[in-house]
C-alpha cells in the first residue's frame, strides 16, 4: 500500500495507514511544521515571527506556549518516526527533520 499526501498536516493520517493499515509511509517534507528555531525563539522570550511581543512579554504566557510547542514536537517527532524513508529539500530542514525526528 502507498500512502501520498503533499498538503496539510499528514503526520494523524500516516501514523493511521501505519498503524491500523500496515502502510509503509515515506516522507518529503518541504519545512517542517514545527522547527528547532521555533521552540529556541519562545524558549528565549524572544520577539519573531512565531511570537507575538504580547506573549514573549509575559512569563505565564511563554511559558503555556512553550509547553505547547514542546508536547507538539514530541508528537511531531513521533509522527515522524513511522517514516521509513525522508526526503528533504534542504540541509537546514534535514537538520530540524533530524533533530526532531531522530
């Protein structure tokens, strides 16, 4: 069985095939969903384009997303780890893939 999915978040649907269906699932991931750079940039209380002044501001805040973007990670990663085979088009995501991915 081939499993092919290029828009949105595949990562719930391949764990799916995987799992329930016996799939093999591949990956080509063109930016991840979530990268090391992401979780760096809330981590830090940094102002960017994934963290709004209002949020890097506040401790409680920062601190809600952080857990947020560490728990989406996780499961991310997990997600990933179902891929027998990754395609990346870039050295700088293959560093995130594998960071997150394992």
């Amino acid at each position: 069985m081939l499993f092919w999915l290029l828009a949105g978040f595949p990562a719930a649907a391949a764990v799916l095939f995987a799992v329930l269906g016996g799939a093999r699932v591949a990956a080509y991931v063109h930016y991840p969903t979530i990268s090391t750079d992401m979780l760096a940039a809330v981590g830090a209380q940094g102002t960017a384009f994934n963290n709004r002044r209002l949020i890097a501001r506040s401790r409680v805040l920062t601190r809600g997303k952080a857990l947020y973007y560490q728990i989406f990670a996780r499961f991310y990663g997990w997600a990933g780890s179902f891929s027998r085979a990754t395609m990346v088009n870039s050295s700088w995501t293959g560093g995130h893939i594998e960071a997150l991915w394992g």
